[in-house]
C-alpha cells in the first residue's frame, strides 16, 4: 500500500511538471512570435549600417598596398642573407625567403 501512494504521488507531480513545462513553452513561443518583426528590423537596420560602414571604409582600403602586422625591418640587410628561427626574436613573423 505505502508503495502504491509514493507512485500516485510520483505521477501527479510529474504530471504537475510537463504540464507547467508545456504552459511555460506555450507563453516563451507567443513572446517569439510577438517580438520577431521587431528583431527583424532591428538586425536589417544593423545589417545595413554594416554594409555602409564597410563601403566606407572600402574605398580607402582597396587602394591600399600595406599589409598590418608585425615586420622584420629589412633595408639595411644584404640580399642572400636568410636569418633561421632561432635568430628571430619571439612573436615576430619570419618574412618569406626572397626569390631572384
């Protein structure tokens, strides 16, 4: 008997639990509902702002030949000399080998 009351009483409250799940699912997809044209607008909005900032900013780089980073200053180095990584210092980028 006391083992037939604890799964009457598992029952009910797992009942109780899906169905407060399924009522709490039920309000989070009406606020989805509710809320996507506003998120539509605010990432179109977005998205356009990117795209004129990018056409901007295009502009300026596409005509640009420097590369941004780290470099090895070479105008003082003879022409066939190639330096091993152990010779670079840490976190510099080691330049391609030259070809003449």
């Amino acid at each position: 008997m006391k083992n037939f009351v604890a799964g009457v009483i598992a029952l009910i409250v797992g009942f109780f639990t899906v169905t407060l799940a399924a009522i709490m699912g039920l309000f989070i997809g009406i606020a989805a509902l509710i809320a996507r044209p506003f998120i539509k607008k605010k990432v179109a909005a977005a998205y356009a702002e990117a795209v004129k900032q990018q056409s901007q900013s295009g502009a300026h780089e596409n005509n640009s030949t420097v590369i941004d980073g780290e470099f090895d200053d070479i105008t003082d180095k003879p022409q066939g000399s190639n330096r091993s990584q152990a010779q670079t210092s840490a976190g510099q980028f080691n330049q391609l080998p030259q070809s003449s």
